[in-house]
C-alpha cells in the first residue's frame, strides 16, 4: 500500500476531542424547570425508578434532597413491611427448621437432572430401601456396612444383629479385653446414626 498516494491527501480525520472537550461534553443541562445551568450532580428519581436520576445543578439538587422521601405515597404499614423485607434483602425467611422438608423436596427433584455417578454431590436419595420403604441417606449406608448388613435390610435385623455384636465384642465377654473397643465403638456409632435417622 502506498501511503503517498493523492487519495490519502483527500481523506479528512476529525481530530481527537481533548479532554477538556469530553469533560465539557460529559456535562448535561440542569434538568430543573427553567434552569440553563450546568447539571454536575446526579439525583435519583425514586420509588419505582430505582437506577434513573435526574441531572441537576448544584443549588437545585440540594433543594431537591431537602425534599426527597423515599417512602412518599406509602402508607405506615407497607412501610413497615418494605423496611422489615428490606433486613433480609427483600429475601423470604423462616424460623430454624421450618422449611427444611421444602428445600428437601426441591433438591430431591433437582437430583433427576444432575448426573452424580459418584453420588458426591447428591446425599438425599442414593438408593430405596424396599423393605423399610424410603431412601436411604449416605450415612445410613455406611452405618449398615458398619454392622454388616446389606442396603435391604429390615429395621428388625439391625436390632438384632446390634445386640449380638455389642455382646460379642463387649469386654465383659472378652475377659475384660479392650482389643475390640475400636470396632465396638463403630457398631454403636452406627447404630446411633440409624436411631438418629429414624430408620430403627
């Protein structure tokens, strides 16, 4: 490409604005009825208008916020109930444990479209116990391999296996040996979890 072609010396280029130009640009008229000042500050429009202002003068925008009420129009009330949502971020809320089965029941519909083949993100619903009648949890999997016992077993059998193993590994049947005390204290640990969780 030729840059001393006479094409070149044909093309006019607007010249960069400087930045006393651009600032000078930036500045809008004072929006204020019957002013030609120069509007330098901004003001917001209020409720309703949330993130639109109006472009003011110096003297005009601190005679609008002498005036300004948010709440203006509202009665005592719904302005007691904006300030109350306004706590939590305009956010429902509940008491500690109210709405648990709610979040339950969403994240159990949510495990339909996630895939998990680890199941590390999904601990709700692994696998239904068919005799028990519900999911079973993570943690009542593990308690059940804890006592030996496969995924379908019977609330009856966890008692009952339960008891043969405390007897068995029990220092008093061991001569007062404390070798077992690890393992006892997994078979009790476990059945807690299952008492915890309803299962027995």
């Amino acid at each position: 490409m030729n840059l001393h072609s006479k094409l070149f010396d044909k093309i006019r280029v607007k010249p960069e604005p400087t930045a006393k130009e651009k600032a000078a640009a930036a500045i809008k008229p004072c929006e204020w009825p019957g002013c030609d000042k120069a509007a330098k500050h901004r003001a917001p429009k209020g409720r309703n208008a949330e993130g639109q202002f109006w472009n003011y003068c110096t003297a005009h925008v601190q005679e609008y916020n002498k005036t300004y009420n948010y709440f203006d129009g509202m009665k005592d009330d719904e302005q007691a109930a904006f300030r109350k949502d306004a706590q939590t971020g305009n956010r429902p809320t509940w008491k500690l444990g109210e709405a648990a089965a709610v979040f339950a029941g969403a994240r159990r519909r949510q495990a339909k479209y996630i895939e998990d083949p680890l199941n590390i993100l999904i601990k709700e619903k692994i696998k239904t116990n068919a005799k028990h009648g519900r999911a079973l949890r993570r943690n009542e999997l593990d308690a059940l391999g804890a006592l030996g016992l496969p995924e379908d077993a019977k609330p009856a059998e966890v008692k009952s296996k339960y008891k043969t193993l405390v007897k068995r590994l029990h220092p008093d049947a061991n001569q007062g040996s404390r070798a077992n005390e690890d393992t006892l204290n997994a078979v009790i640990k476990a059945y807690d979890t299952l008492r915890a969780t309803g299962f027995v």
